[in-house]
C-alpha cells in the first residue's frame, strides 16, 4: 500500500514538471528562431532538468518514505491516496481528453 500510495502522490508531480519544462523549451524555441539545431539542444536539455528534478525528488522523499510506516497506519495512507487521486484524474483528463469532449 506505501509504494503505491507514494507513486500516486509523486507522479502527478513528476508529469506536470515534465510538461513544465517541455513548454519552456517550446516557447525558447519559438524566441530563438526555430531552428532544428536549437531543437536538438533544448530536447537533450529539457531531459536532462527532467532527470534532475526526478533525481532531487528521490533523494527528499527517500528518508521520508521510509520512515513513515512508524506515524502513518494504512488508514492515512489510503486518505493520503484519495486526496491524490484527485490531482492524477484530473490532469490526466486535461491530457488525454480533447477540449470539445471535457465535462
């Protein structure tokens, strides 16, 4: 239940920095001309912030997760899943579903 309930937490996290910095290498693109090479560039480095902010979100929450089975019982566990699966819906929502087809 703890793994589980930390990827719900924590992947909405990562998908909406990931799509962050994907538009920020859009719209620097867009200011810098459009140029193919400039696209290369901003790929290779949108990955590699995306990988740091992957790599600083495991070494915060690695301690955190671990110690948490001695203050939360399953019970605020899947209360902590809930509240997030709200967030993941909801963006997953935005994404997958076109704007004419939104409730």
């Amino acid at each position: 239940m703890q793994k589980i309930s930390v990827a719900v937490i924590l992947f909405p996290v990562a998908q909406g920095s990931s799509y962050l910095f994907y538009d920020l290498g859009f719209q620097i693109w867009l200011l810098t001309g459009e140029s193919p090479v400039m696209d290369v560039i901003l790929q290779h480095l949108s990955f590699l912030l995306k990988l740091v902010v992957w790599i600083v979100i495991y070494k915060l929450f690695k301690d955190y997760v671990k110690d948490s089975r001695t203050f939360l019982n399953n019970n605020m566990w899947l209360i902590i899943v809930l509240i997030s699966l709200a967030s993941f819906i909801s963006l997953q929502t935005l994404i997958l579903l076109p704007r004419s087809k939104r409730f």
